[in-house]
C-alpha cells in the first residue's frame, strides 16, 4: 500500500489542483453563508423594528429616525426631459444611452506546419459596430483606415428626478437610485432637429440610418418608476424624506417593491431572492469542491485505507457517486458551521446530514464485523 507522501509524488500536478480548489471551495462557501447569515440576521432585526404608516398621512416628527412601512402611487412633480428629442416623462429615472458606430478588430490564431515546424499565425479582421464605449484604434495592428474618434461627443447619463414621493413623504436620493427597472420609451414624435433621425425608436445622429459611417453616434431612452405606478418602501424617515436605515451592525437597509405590499410580504420577497442568491454560490462552492474530490480521489483513498472505520468504503476505485458524496457532505460540514449559532436546529441538523455518509458506514463496518465474530464463535 502507498503512503500518502508517495502517492503525493506521483500525483502531484493534480493533487496540488485538488487542493487548490478545495481551499477556493471552502472560502466561497464560507463567505457565502457568513453574508447570508449576515443577511437573514439584518431582515430579521429590521422586521422587529418597521412601523407601518399612511401614505396619505403628514409625515410626523415622532417618527423620525424609524424604519417605516409605506405604500402608495409614486408621484412625480416635475418631468424629465430631453428638449432635443422631443422626450418628456413623468418617471423616477430617464436614462440616455449612447452608441458611437466604431471599428472593432477581431484576432483569429491558426495553427500551421512549415517545413516541419509548428508555428502560430495571427489573422486580423476589421469590421464595424455600435459600441457602448470607445473602442481604442492605436492599438489596433493595422491602424492605417480603421481610425476612430477620440471620444464620443454626447455621453451615456442617467437623470433623475428631484422631487418624488409617495403620498406626503419624499423618497431621498439614495432611494431613488434603486428604481432600476428601466422601460424603453418608444415615441414616433419626430424631433425638431432635422440633424437626427428616428427609426424604430432609436434616435441617429447620422446622414444616412442604413448606412451609417465611423464615428456616428445613436441614441435611446429608458425610463424607471412611472408617476403613478403603485410601490412599496421601506427605509428610513430622516426630516421628512425617506433614506436608507442603518442596523445596529451597519448595514443599510432600503427596501423598494411594485405593488402595495404588506410588511410580512415585503420581507418574505426579500427573504426568497436572499435564498435563491446564496443558493447559486452554494451550487458554484459544491461543484469546485466535486471537482476538488476527482482530483484528489487517489490521495482520499490512500489517506482512507489508514482508517479503519472507512476501509471499507474505498475498497474499490472511488465512483463519482464517491466523489459527490464527499463533497457534499464537506459542503453541509461548512454550511452547518455557519448557522449553527444563529439558527441551532437547522445547523444541528446540516451538521447530521453532513456526517450521516460516514455514520451509516461505520454502521454497515460495524454490523459485518459482528457477523463475522458470530460465524467465526459457532
């Protein structure tokens, strides 16, 4: 039998990728359940704190410094507008976005054999498209007659509105920024300026719209929070105006849903998108660490055979089957670690789960060790 040094050695280049992607696998899941303990641990402190009001209520003083509840039609005062487009909404956010028609060079490697040495060929191919960012030409490898412009002469920017509230309270400006569920605006209004063109919505700075040329410029609008559209907020009153509240560990709170929800739907929301996020880590953390197990399946099972108790699981060559059974059972392991202490039961019981592979093997070593001191007494 090898000892695990000598199997080290001649595994080395994958043992040592095993290890490393055990240590990377158990720092995500790690820091994956620490914030979403962290999360649930902040919910849970600001649910016992909200207090519901009125949106058609005068903001009043006794609440101030109080993480509120309100609900009600956003109302915008003044619109946002972009005279030279002929654009004018009643919204939380009017975000312009700009494209400049750029060169772009594409690189494409081919693999060629001359005079019997292998050697690498670089193709550089040039073509032209919209582009949200200015695309540098002076690194281009054939820059003669694929220029670009040094900048883009009308900027992307985002405008937003400087009085909105819901019923008598205003929304602050932190607020108002997480109002990102942008609307494209389609208008067939035609803009004074003869210089720009409209087609399908979009707006051209450019001669022809078919055949645009280097250095023409397009442009569209979004919109976020309509006036009128029905919300849900919870945050802070500070002076009347509504900003984000901060827990007695620092973290803010500012929460913003569509629709007239209740405190216990608000928070059940916000509770389900924590799960599903810290779920996508926990799949990413669970797969590096399968991986991890592949690599290190004939370092595991060397280390394994020292044991007695689990001799008799990797008698033979170690399955996937193996493999995911050990990362699993390590993912559970971290998972229980983290909440534990926050939630007992469910980290007792991650922790039961975690080790019932080994438990139910030890089981099986056990009760075959028993019929054979039964056979071998008769």
């Amino acid at each position: 039998m090898n000892s695990i040094s000598e199997e080290f050695y001649r595994s080395w280049l994958t043992s040592l990728i095993g290890i490393s992607l055990f240590c990377a696998g158990i720092w995500l899941l790690t820091w994956n359940e620490g914030r979403a303990v962290h999360h649930a641990d902040v919910l849970d402190e600001a649910y016992n704190t909200v207090i519901s009001l009125n949106a058609y209520e005068s903001a009043k003083r006794e609440y101030d410094g109080d993480l509120i509840h309100i609900g009600g039609p956003i109302i915008v005062e003044e619109p946002l507008t972009e005279p030279d487009y002929g654009i004018a909404i009643q919204a939380v956010k009017l975000k312009r976005r700009v494209q400049m028609y750029q060169w772009v060079e594409e690189v494409t490697t081919k693999s060629t054999n001359e005079m019997g040495a292998n050697s690498d060929v670089q193709d550089y191919y040039y073509d032209t498209e919209w582009r949200d960012k200015l695309v540098d030409s002076s690194n281009f490898y054939i820059r003669h007659g694929h220029q670009n412009p040094k900048e883009i002469p009308l900027k992307t920017r985002t405008f937003i509105a400087p009085y909105v509230r819901i019923g008598r309270i205003n929304l602050g400006k932190e607020i108002k920024k997480k109002f990102n569920d942008y609307v494209e605006v389609t208008s067939d209004e035609r803009p004074d300026n003869k210089n720009i063109k409209l087609h399908l919505g979009i707006y051209y700075h450019c001669e022809d719209v078919w055949n645009p040329e280097v250095g023409d410029i397009r442009v569209q609008f979004y919109y976020a929070g309509l006036s009128g559209d029905p919300v849900t907020v919870i945050a802070m009153q500070k002076d009347g105006i509504l900003v984000p509240y901060v827990t007695s560990k620092g973290h803010e709170i500012a929460l913003i849903r569509h629709g007239l929800l209740s405190v216990d739907d608000m928070f059940a929301a916000e509770h389900s998108d924590a799960k599903i996020e810290t779920w996508k880590y926990r799949a990413i953390g669970m797969f590096i660490l399968y991986a991890s197990s592949v690599c290190l399946a004939r370092l595991l099972k060397v280390a394994f055979n020292n044991v007695p108790m689990l001799r008799s699981i990797f008698s033979q060559e170690i399955s996937n089957y193996f493999n995911l059974v050990i990362s699993l059972s390590v993912s559970l392991f971290v998972i229980a670690m983290a909440w534990i202490a926050y939630r007992p039961m469910l980290g007792v019981a991650l922790l039961m789960a975690a080790v019932s592979p080994f438990m139910y093997c030890s089981i099986n070593l056990y009760n075959t060790v028993q019929m054979q001191n039964g056979y071998y007494n008769r």
